[in-house]
C-alpha cells in the first residue's frame, strides 16, 4: 500500500494524488520512495494510456520536506547532489519518458521542486486560486529538480530569470498567459477536470499522444531537418496503427472514433 501519496490505475490511466495534505503535500524520502514504485507500476503496465498528478488539500506539493532538512546543531554542511540525483532526479526523468501524456491538475500552490514536477508535467491544468513560488531562492538555492530547464523554456529567459530570483508568487492565472501551463480552471471545477482528463486520456490515441509528446520533448534540442527526420518516422508508426485506420474510417462515416491505444 501507499501512505503519502494516493495511487489508483484505472481503464489504463494512472492517477497519483499526492497526500500529505497536512505539509502541503511536501516531498519526504517515503513519498519518493512511494512515487518510484508507482512509477514501476505505470512503466510496467502494458496498456498504459496516461498518468494524472494532483494534491490533496489545498495545497498542490511545497517542495522538499524542510523538515527533514533540520540544520545539524554542530553547523556542519551537506552534499544535496547525491539527494537530487537519487529522488528528483528520476522522477522526473522517468516522468518525461514514459510513452503517455502526463497530465497535472493542479489542486493549489506549487513551491520549489513540486512547481518543477509541475513543469514537468507534459500538460497542466491549475485551479484559478493555484499559484507557482519559485522558493528556492528563499532558502539559498537555485531552482532544481529541472527548474532551471523548464523555466526558459516555457517562458523565456527574462520572466525566468525574475522568478527564479525573486520568487515572487506567480498566479495561475498569469501563469497560463506566460505559457507556463495550459488552462486555469474555476476552483469548483477541480473535480470535473480530473474526470474529464482522465476519460479524455482512456479514450485517445495513446500512440499518437506518445509520438506527439516524444516528438515536442525533442524538439528544442533538434534542427529542423533533424525534427523533420523523427517526424517522418513517428508517421510511418503511427500509419500502421489501429487508431489511425479508425479515425480515417470515422472521419469518413462522419461518427466519433472508437480509439483502443494501439
Ligand atoms: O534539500 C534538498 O533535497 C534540495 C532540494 C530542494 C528542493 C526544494 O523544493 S527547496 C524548496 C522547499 N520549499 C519551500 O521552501 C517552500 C516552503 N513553503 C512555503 O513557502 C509556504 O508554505 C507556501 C508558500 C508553499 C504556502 O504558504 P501558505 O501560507 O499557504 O501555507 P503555510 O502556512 O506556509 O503552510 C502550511 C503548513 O505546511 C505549515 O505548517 P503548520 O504551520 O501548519 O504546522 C507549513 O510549515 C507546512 N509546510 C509548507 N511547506 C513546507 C511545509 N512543511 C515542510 N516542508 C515544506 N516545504
């Protein structure tokens, strides 16, 4: 069983909802430890079609237990690389590369490394009331767990580097005209989006949702001749597939198509 963060698979969609509501859903060595063996679940699960992250409560994921960063009475330093590269990092990493969208719902605030796993995420949706605080600077460091990366990427390098320094809070909904998220929802509609994902992702055209997501990932690293020769071979996949000859056989009989993930 789970006891921080909660974890149902359902018609093919995993749905993590991060739970420790308590600590605004912070990040503790359980909660990573529990996240990694959802993540063996989903990676093992063949008829995977998506992943949904939320929080409970009224907080999305504050970042890093600071609880369990109590400074050592005796003044002595620490080595957080090695914290990074064992929990954050594959994570992230792991979320980045499965074959599925990811989709966040964010339920509230997202602080220091739980605004990067909202970034990480390949589509969000944010409650209106929700709001990113760059924290890291707050504490003395610089934004991790892939912050620095998403960050310019999603918003460019000027609004990057305002809120990485200043760690301002960043509302939803100024947030959703940066580009740093998709769409900000009522606050009573948190519900409804969450079911409305999650049916969106277990009727869609898993393969060509993952050939799209593999395909944009790639792109900021690529020439155009480069995206040119991926596209070209995620097309030539996804022209064999069943989906595909049933959103041509649908289009044509004018009906909704019948999507099965293959
Ligand atoms: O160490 C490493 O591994 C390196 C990696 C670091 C990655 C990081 O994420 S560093 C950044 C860590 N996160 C933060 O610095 C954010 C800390 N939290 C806040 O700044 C605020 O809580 C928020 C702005 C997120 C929300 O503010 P507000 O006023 O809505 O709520 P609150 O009252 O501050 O929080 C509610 C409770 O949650 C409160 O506990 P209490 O007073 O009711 O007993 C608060 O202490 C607790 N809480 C919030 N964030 C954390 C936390 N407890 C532990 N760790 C937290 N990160």
């Amino acid at each position: 069983g789970y006891t921080q963060i909660r974890f149902v698979l359902d018609q093919g969609v995993g749905v993590i909802t991060l739970d420790r509501p308590e600590r605004l859903n912070s990040f503790t060595a359980v909660m990573h430890a529990e996240l990694a063996r959802a993540l063996d679940e989903l990676e093992a699960h063949a008829g995977l079609r998506g992943v949904v992250i939320t929080g409970a409560g009224r907080g999305f994921c504050a970042g890093q237990d600071l609880g369990e960063r109590k400074p050592p009475e005796d003044g002595s330093r620490r080595d957080l690389s090695e914290i990074l590269a064992k929990s954050y990092r594959p994570l992230i990493m792991r979320l980045r590369a499965l074959p599925v969208p990811v989709v966040c719902v964010m339920n509230g605030v997202a602080a220091g490394a739980g605004a990067s796993l909202v970034l990480a995420c390949d589509v969000v949706f944010a409650v209106e009331s929700a709001r990113f605080i760059q924290a890291f600077s707050k504490i003395g460091l610089l934004p991790d767990a892939g912050g620095t990366w998403f960050l310019p990427r999603l918003v460019g390098s000027a609004r990057a580097m305002g809120a990485a320094l200043f760690g301002e809070a960043v509302s939803a909904r100024q947030a959703e005209a940066w580009g740093l998220i998709w769409r900000v929802v009522p606050d009573e509609a948190l519900a409804d989006t969450l079911a409305e994902v999650t049916a969106t992702l277990a009727a869609g055209p898993t393969r060509a949702y993952g050939a799209t997501k593999a395909a944009l990932h790639a792109s900021s690293g690529h020439t155009l001749a480069e995206q040119f020769d991926l596209e070209c071979r995620l097309q030539r996949e996804l022209g064999y597939t069943d989906d595909y000859l049933e959103g041509m056989q649908a289009f044509a009989q004018k009906r909704v198509p019948a999507f099965k993930g293959r």
